[in-house]
C-alpha cells in the first residue's frame, strides 16, 4: 500500500471515529448540499430550510453552492478526493453523468422503508428521468420543459395580431413571426417575430428523434426524415423566412434574447420558465407564454430540464441524507420556488396549486406547462451523449442556422461520426 493510500485510510478510520464520537454526545449531524443556482436562488433554497432545520436540530444542513459550469468535473473531483458532498443536486443531464459513474446510492430502500412518503405524487416523467433500472436515484425538486414561447402583448396589440393560443401549429407560428418581423426603408430588420434556441423541439415536434431509445441509444437517427424536415424549418425560420436573427445578427446587436425582447426588438421567444423571475423584476412590458406549438399532424414534443437531489455512496451519514432530500423536494420548498417563478414543481399537487396554477403572478398562462410536462423527450442517456453533442452536433447546428449547409448534409456529416461514438470507436 502508498503512502498516500495508508495516510487517506488512516484519516478517514480516524474522521470516521470523530463523527461517531460526536453523535454519540448528542451533537448534531453535519449534511454537506451542494448545488448550483443564482444569488435569489440560493436564497430561497436557504431559506426555505430554515423552518425544517429548527424542527430537526439533530441535522445541520451546510449549503455549498458550486457553479454551474464545470460542475459536474467539480463534485467528480471531491469524490475521487475524499472530500465529496452528502447530496448533490444534479441537472437532468449532470444526472447522465453522475448515475453512469455510479456514484450515487440508490434511495428505493428508503422510499419502501418510509411510511411517510409516497413520490406518487411526482410528474411520472422527471421522476422517469431519475430512474434507472427500476432504482430511483434522485428526487425531483423541479421539471423544466422547453414549452414556453413568451410574447410580448404590447407588440401584438400594436399590430392588431392575436395572442397565440395553446392549439397553435408550426404554420401559426410562422404566420405570425412574419406578420410581427418589421424592416425600416433600407430593408434591414428592425423587429424580429421570433426566435428560439431549443432546437431538439423541431425534430421531436415533427415526430423525429436524436436516438433510437432515449433510456439505452445505440444509434442516432438524426437521419430520419422527420428529424431532417424538423431541423429544416428552424433553419428555414432564421434564411429562407428571415423571421428568427441569424448567429451574427445577435451578434451584431450586442444585446441579450431577453433585453431584445423587453426592448420591443423581439415579438416571441421560445425557452424554458427559468426566464420569469427577470421579465418580472427587470421589466414593466405586458407578457405571457404559449405552448410551442403542434406541426401540422398534431404532433407536439419538447426537450426539457429539471433538478433533482441525491446522495452520494459515499456519505457516511445516508439516513440524515435522506431527511435532507425529502425537505428540499417538500412541497414547502417548491411552492417557493415557484411563487417566485423561478421553477415548475415536480410535484402535481403543488403545481395545480396556488403558487403555480391558480396564481395571477405573470405568466398568466403558466399552467400550461402541467400539460407540457406530459410531452417531454430528455436528452438520450449515455455518458458519451454531451460529447458528441459539443463535437459533431453543435458546430454543424451553427453551420445549419448560418445557411452554409442544408439540414440534410449536416446529418449526413455527422452520423456515422455519432454512430462510431455509440459503439466506442470514437476518439
């Protein structure tokens, strides 16, 4: 055995005994959290413990908020350094990650053992997410479907245009980004109708897909023509009906899609609920949400985000973890988030509640996103997936939206490229 490995057995033999010396005189259990967010909301995850921490002092709760970017690099790294966290919170996708590496602890034996809890309360598709082979992993403290297009109705009152309706189509959407795009005398675009970075919507919207089966992909099938066509009309929203800014207008424009919108330079813009707590505080312009649209056969899926809680195998203090867990996906703490907008609950009786559904807070129409929540496709599961999204897909997406190739050619590209991934003979 090394000298490093003998001197990291002996701490953690030794830290091991201080902790059980520590319970055994009453003291409380200390439970490391870490996990992502803006300043408002680390507040309110903080805050939202509060009255749950008094109520159970044999816990101490220490929040430690990690950046979002690189995240997931960054608890690996305290695993592997013997410095790990007891509960993550980890995004849908960080999520991939994390359950493919094995280090979480699987919270089923905890569910059937406690007479208290019940997750049948939980939107079935997150907690879907959080699910692997029959073992839940992760409870859901929140889900995040790609479903919102944000208007602005003072546009739409100007140009006598009405307000989408859940039932929209592909050609509505297109009808009125183009009624709503406005050039002045020289030609050049003064106000754009649309425009929406969740490009996944298009291909499950027109009934494509990336994979062959988002729980277990061994093929991409980008190249199915449903996925091509669906990846063709968001291109064809930016070049051929120029309603939606190409990458270089957005450039050019040095401002951000949300200060586009407030400033009346955007009439819709398709993302995701997270973008409310800003339009709320930041900005006096009247607004709402529709649902993304349906294509001309019906069919409406999107992409989605969502945060869940989990405890790592390492924690040597599972049973306190798990108390943990269940108070920060409480229906305490998600009515908070979502009474300040910043979350959709996972949970159904707080979601049609009224934090969320019977609230007037703006978005009025955000209780459509407990039916959206029914339509959403995550991102395939497997640990090469971000990968070959940042290496074959994205640059030939920029490619796609900056006219340079046809959704067809960039397809053809990259899917030998991803299939080669899929069965481990990629770089």
């Amino acid at each position: 055995m090394s000298y490093f490995a003998l001197s990291l057995l002996l701490y953690s033999g030794c830290g091991q005994k201080q902790e059980e010396a520590k319970i055994g005189a009453g003291e409380a259990v200390e439970i490391k959290v870490a996990f992502w967010g803006s300043p408002e909301e680390i507040e309110i995850v903080t805050e939202s413990m509060a009255d749950w921490q008094k109520a159970h002092p044999n816990i101490s709760v220490r929040f430690e908020h990690t950046p979002y970017t690189g995240y997931d690099s960054k608890i690996l790294t305290r695993i592997a350094g013997g410095a790990a966290p007891d509960v993550i919170a980890a995004e849908v996708n960080y999520f991939v990650t994390f359950a493919t590496k094995g280090v979480f602890t699987s919270l089923t034996p905890f569910i059937k053992g406690d007479p208290e809890f019940s997750f049948g309360d939980f939107f079935p598709s997150i907690m879907d997410r959080f699910t692997v082979g029959g073992e839940v992993y992760a409870l859901p403290r929140d889900v995040a479907p790609f479903a919102c297009v944000f208007y602005n109705k003072d546009l739409f009152d100007q140009a006598n245009i009405p307000y989408p309706s859940d039932d929209w189509t592909w050609d509505d959407l297109l009808k009125t980004a183009q009624a709503l795009t406005m050039r002045d005398a020289s030609g050049r675009i003064t106000q754009y109708g649309f425009y929406g970075w969740a490009w996944q919507n298009f291909i499950y919207g027109n009934g494509g897909s990336l994979v062959d089966d988002v729980k277990a992909p061994t093929k991409t099938t980008l190249d199915d023509p449903k996925s091509i066509d669906g990846l063709q009309f968001y291109a064809d929203l930016i070049n051929k009906y120029q309603v939606m800014p190409t990458p270089l207008a957005m450039a050019n424009l040095g401002m951000g899609v949300d200060m586009m919108f407030a400033s009346g330079r955007l009439a819709m813009f398709l993302s995701g609920i997270w973008e409310t707590p800003a339009l709320r505080t930041r900005y006096s312009f009247r607004w709402d949400v529709a649902m993304f649209p349906k294509n001309r056969e019906g069919v409406r899926h999107f992409g989605s985000g969502g945060t869940g809680y989990g405890i790592l195998r390492s924690s040597k203090h599972p049973d306190e973890a798990w108390e943990v867990v269940k108070a920060l996906t409480s229906a305490p703490v998600q009515a908070e988030l979502a009474k300040r907008g910043l979350a959709q609950p996972s949970l159904r009786s707080v979601a049609m509640g009224g934090n969320w559904a019977l609230s007037e807070a703006p978005p009025a129409n955000k209780k459509m996103l407990n039916e959206a929540v029914n339509d959403i496709v995550f991102d395939p599961f497997h640990p090469k997936w971000r990968e070959i999204e940042a290496k074959f897909i994205l640059p030939e997406l920029d490619l796609v939206k900056s006219g340079k190739e046809t959704a067809q050619e960039a397809v053809q590209k990259i899917t030998p490229q991803i299939n080669q991934m899929f069965q481990g003979k990629g770089e």
